[in-house]
C-alpha cells in the first residue's frame, strides 16, 4: 500500500511558521515520510507573505531549502520563478507604490 501524497498549501506553511502545533505535528509527519509537494506558485506566496516576522522569514527558508532538496527536478524553476516575482514586486514598489 502506498503512502497518501499531499500538496501542501500556503496557509499551512504560515501556519507553521507562526507555531500552530497542529500544523507542526502535521508538517514534521510529512517531511520525515517525504509525501508531499509544494507548488511554485505557494513558495512564491510564502516567500511574497507580508506578515512574516524574523522568525517566520528563517522558518520559511528552512522549510523551503527541504522542499527543495525533496524535488531537486523542480528546483531551478522555482528559484527562476521567485526571482521573477521579487523583482516585478520591486518595481511595482518602485514605480507605483
């Protein structure tokens, strides 16, 4: 029998990083079985959220750098991806904000 395999969406990862237990007991099952994914559209979310604290920042990175590792054949169009969103933030910062 095959393991359930989740797509994990943004409000998870928020609401780990901002310590929700239940979604800390979720997260840790599922990064130790290695049976989920992340969308490039929900690391950009994330990585793009305005409420991150210090904290939540390095969490967020940490979280990402596992992801990453979990599904190496994503990783260089997710990087790509978020590059392109921070910097069509910043210049919609820059020239119209």
């Amino acid at each position: 029998m095959s393991a359930t395999e989740y797509l994990i969406d943004t409000n998870i990862l928020i609401y780990h990083t901002r310590g929700s237990e239940e979604s800390i007991s979720f997260m840790t099952s599922i990064l130790s079985q290695k049976t989920f994914n992340i969308s490039v559209i929900t690391k950009i979310e994330f990585l793009g959220w305005d409420k991150h604290t210090p904290d939540g920042v390095e969490k967020c990175k940490r979280l990402l750098e596992l992801v990453m590792n979990h599904d190496p054949a994503s990783t260089l169009v997710s990087l790509s991806f978020m590059f392109f969103f921070v910097n069509f933030v910043s210049f919609v910062v820059k020239y119209f904000l």
